[in-house]
C-alpha cells in the first residue's frame, strides 16, 4: 500500500536525522522550533505550540533547553506578563543552517536509489498529495 511505503520511508528518515540530531544531544523538536521562529518569526509560546501541534507544556521544556543553550531567547509582553515570545539568536539561526544540511544529506541518502528525474518527480507528486490531503482534511477541533 502506498501510504503504508510514505510511512515506512518517513520513520526512516526521521530515524537518521534524529540520530543525527542527538550527536549534537539535539532533537526533532529542537529543530523544528528553530526553524517555526526562523521561518515565521518570534513567536509567543502559545502559537509556536499550536503552529508546531505539540502540547503547550513540551514547547516550555524545548525552549527551556533551547534558551539554555543560547540558541533562542525570551521575552515577557510588557502590556501581559503571562505571554512570552521566543526568538531564534543568531547562534541560533546558524546551528539551524547546519541542521539543514544534515537534513539535506539525509535526504540524499534516503533518495539514493532515484535519478535527479524521479526526485523531481516525487516531490511534484507528494507535493500534490500533501496539498490535496490538506485540503480534504476534516475540521479537528482544538487545531
């Protein structure tokens, strides 16, 4: 089954980027925060959780071992003490672009066995899926 493959393939390459990832004693997560804020900008923590579709709590221990690590900073609102924006620094943002290319060369691994040809034409094709899979996608409540 086909869906059961893009599975299959996407555990594999997340598995080796995670290891990747935990060379660095970084995770998926880590990554995935630093790219919401260099992507989307400063985020409060609220909306980089829903943004990410992580529970509220597991964004307050990412960033905690993220602003550990100098690689994202906080900020009280001064208007409401209870919302706090994380964004990326720039050691951030530059562990970040070292990320991708640990991301780019897993990818290269994982897509070995296709030519430049079929790569392109995987990626038109799951772009074409993900897009219609978004569209027709029921209302979730609470996302």
């Amino acid at each position: 089954m086909t869906t059961y493959l893009m599975s299959k393939t996407g555990k594999a390459a997340r598995g080796r980027l995670a290891d990747r990832l935990a060379e660095r004693g970084l995770r998926l997560w880590h990554m995935a925060v630093l790219a919401a804020l260099a992507d989307f900008g400063p985020h409060v923590q609220r909306e980089l959780a829903a943004r990410l579709s992580i529970d509220r709590s597991d964004v307050v221990k990412i960033v905690d071992g993220l602003a550990a690590s100098g690689l994202v900073e906080r900020a009280r609102d001064t208007a409401d003490r209870r919302r706090v924006t994380v964004t990326a620094t720039p050691a951030g943002r530059a562990l970040l672009e070292s990320l991708k290319s640990e991301a780019l060369a897993v990818q290269d691994d994982i897509l070995a066995p296709l030519t430049p040809r079929e790569r392109a034409q995987l990626t038109a094709l799951l772009l074409r899926v993900h897009d219609g899979a978004r569209e027709n996608a029921p209302a979730r409540p609470g996302r």
